[in-house]
C-alpha cells in the first residue's frame, strides 16, 4: 500500500502498529500466569471531602508489575483481560486485596479519631454479567469481616447504557446490602439524566473533562451551568457527587462551590502504596 507511493513515514507507522500487535499479543498470552505470579498489585487514590479536605476512602486502582516492560497501567491490561475473560479472576482479585485493605486500615485506626475508611472498586462489564458476583462479593466481605458500607463499587456510566433488568439485579441486590454503587465517569456517555432513577446508585463520579474545563479562569460559562445542574439533579435524586482529576486548588475550590461533595485527583494526591493513605488520614485527625 503506502509503500509503493514512497511514504517513509508509512512503513514506519505500520511497523509501530505492527510492534504494538505483538506486544498485545504477548500480554494477552502473558495475563494468566501473571496472575498465578503475584504480578499484579493496587495502588490507593485518596477521596477526599470538599468541604473540609478530609480523607473519607480511597479507589483501588490495579497496576500490572511486568517482568520485561516494567509498571504497566490498567489502560495496557484491563481491555486485554476482558477480551479473554480473565478479568473475572483478576475483578475478584483486586476485590479482595482492596477489602482487606479497608480492613486493614480501619484496624489501624481503632482508638483513634480517624472515621473508618471506605474504599471504591471498579468493576468490569464482565464482572456485572458474571453470574457469581454478587456471592462472590459477600463471601470476600464476610471472610475478611467489612462491613459492606465500607465498600463502593465503580460501575461506567457506558456500561450501564440501554442495561435491562438482568445487568441491574445483581447491582440491586448489592445495594439493597448496603453496598455503594457509583456511576464512574459520568457524563462522557449518552445516558438520559432521567434514566438515572432506575439505576441503583448512589454515588456520581463526574468525569475528569468536567474538572478540566474548571482549570481556566474564568471557566466557560457553560460549563459552570451544566455541572451546576447535574449536581443539583444528583443531589435531587440523593446522589453524591464526586469529581475525578481534580489537579489544582483553584479546580476544587471551584467545584466545592457548585456543591460537589468529594474529589480524587493529583491536587490531593497521586494513587500510591496503601500506608501513605492510613497517614493522610491520620494527618487530617490529628489536625
Ligand atoms: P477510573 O476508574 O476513572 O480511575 C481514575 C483514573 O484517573 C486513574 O487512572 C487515576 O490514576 C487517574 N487520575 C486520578 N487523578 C488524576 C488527576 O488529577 N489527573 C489525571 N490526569 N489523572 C488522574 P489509572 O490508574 O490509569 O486507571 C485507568 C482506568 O483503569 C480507571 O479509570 C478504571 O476504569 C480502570 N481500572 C483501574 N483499576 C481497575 C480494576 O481493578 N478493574 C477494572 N475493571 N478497571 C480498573
Ligand atoms: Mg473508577
Ligand atoms: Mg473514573
Ligand atoms: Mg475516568
């Protein structure tokens, strides 16, 4: 093809694509044994109230330690593994680790002012189809002793477009235990805002591209509007409201004023070893 009409630049673009092809592949190939290996590990993002900067959780957020490429993010891994299924395995994994983590922490905290700490997971439109979620879940919550308040379950908002009843059982079923549900990276799907009363959530994970648009001063008028109005309706329907990316003072003071009620993002802190969070919030109780 582009070959015969001399393009330099496209040999070069094929042979990129073609090395990205057979780096997937090997990942792909790669994925079960790494699991079976102990290669994969969580780092912990702070979430973090608005109001008063305290630390209320942190989001798990599973990392891929590759013995040639070395960290790899969840971007590299996390469609490869659903495309082979073995998300089902690794989902369950990072569940684990992530409520014995919460555990963990919230023993630590014993006797001090610290509020017990929370921790979100993200889960897999795999995991959600998956007929052992739900027991698998309570199983994990009851071996390691969690209450299931302490957990939320990040669902995106693309998964749960157009779901019928099947998809949202479970979710239910998980709610109804006292587990949190959030809609992950809202507003970068189509969903109908009123469709939002059928789904069992509540927490609303704004998308970072509404906290990027608050980076300029002023911010676009528009913006300001249309994330002061998915906040109200959020509030309307008795949703939290949380802001993703949030990466200088100027953004989280802007989104505290519309009335978002917690933030992650790297103004805060990057997503880390699961020690640096217990210390965060012991900072905040101890003032
Ligand atoms: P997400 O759930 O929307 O997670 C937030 C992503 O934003 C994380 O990327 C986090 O590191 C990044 N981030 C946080 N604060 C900032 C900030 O201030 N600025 C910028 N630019 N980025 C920020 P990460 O760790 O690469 O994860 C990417 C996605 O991979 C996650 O997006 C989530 O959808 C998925 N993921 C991560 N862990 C898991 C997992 O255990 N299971 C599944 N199914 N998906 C996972
Ligand atoms: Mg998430
Ligand atoms: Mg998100
Ligand atoms: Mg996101």
């Amino acid at each position: 093809r582009a070959k015969s009409a001399g393009g330099n630049r496209y040999e070069v673009a094929d042979a990129e694509a073609d090395a990205r092809a057979i780096t997937r592949h090997g990942l792909t190939t790669a994925l079960p044994a790494a699991l079976d290996r102990g290669e994969f590990f969580i780092e912990y993002q702070p979430l973090v109230h608005l109001g008063d900067g305290t630390v209320h959780g942190a989001e798990a957020l599973v990392r891929w330690l590759h013995p040639q490429h070395g960290v790899l993010g969840p971007d590299r891994f996390i469609p490869l593994a659903e495309r082979t299924g073995l998300i089902v395995p690794l989902g369950r994994w990072v569940l684990e680790q992530s409520v014995r983590q919460a555990c963990a922490w919230q023993e630590r905290n014993g006797g001090t002012a610290v509020k017990p700490l929370r921790v979100n997971v993200n889960l897999s439109p795999c995991q959600l189809t998956h007929p052992g979620l739900v027991q698998d879940t309570v199983d994990i919550l009851e071996r390691a002793g969690l209450e299931p308040e302490a957990l939320c379950l990040e669902v995106t908002e693309s998964a749960l477009i157009g779901a019928d009843d099947s998809l949202l059982k479970p979710l239910r079923r998980l709610a109804e235990m006292g587990v949190d549900i959030a809609l992950d990276d809202f507003g970068t799907g189509y969903s109908n805002l009123a469709n939002l009363r059928r789904l069992p959530v509540s927490v609303l994970k704004l998308d970072r591209s509404f906290t990027q648009s608050m980076q300029r001063f002023p911010a676009d008028p528009v913006d300001l509007k249309i994330v002061d109005g998915i906040v109200s309706l959020a509030h309307s329907l008795n949703l939290t409201v949380t802001v993703e990316g949030v990466e200088t003072g100027a953004q989280a003071e802007q989104l505290r004023i519309l009335g978002c009620d917690t933030a992650q993002g790297w103004y805060y802190a990057r997503p880390g070893p699961p020690d640096r969070l217990h210390e965060l919030a012991l900072v905040d109780a101890t003032g």
